[in-house]
C-alpha cells in the first residue's frame, strides 16, 4: 500500500517537472515523497526487527530441548 502511494507521488513529481509547474508546487511534491519514503523505510526496519527477535526466540527454544 505505501509502495503504491510512493509510486504514484513519484509519477506526480516528475510530471511536476518535466511539464515545468511551479517550484512550490514541486517542492510540495517531493516533501511528500521523502516523507513517504521515509515512513516505508520504518516500516521495513521495524518488520526486520520483529523477524530476527522472532527467529532468535526460536533457536533458543531448540536449542533448550
């Protein structure tokens, strides 16, 4: 779902620049793009996280047994 939203601001960010709109209008654009970015790289972090201390609880339980 943020893929999508990412995919579709960074349409709009280009079609700001190669049709030459306003800088505000782009600058505007782009702030939004790097915030979504931002927002998918936490997301992907905190399930990389919640994976490896999933992963770790289960070597020690085997190894335990």
């Amino acid at each position: 779902m943020l893929n999508d939203e990412i995919c579709k601001l960074r349409e709009e960010l280009n079609d700001s620049i190669l049709s030459g709109q306003d800088y505000e209008i782009t600058y505007k654009i782009s702030v939004q793009l790097d915030q979504l970015i931002a927002e998918y790289y936490k997301t992907e972090l905190d399930l990389s996280k919640t994976k490896r201390l999933k992963n770790r609880r289960k070597k020690k339980e085997e190894s335990t047994k």
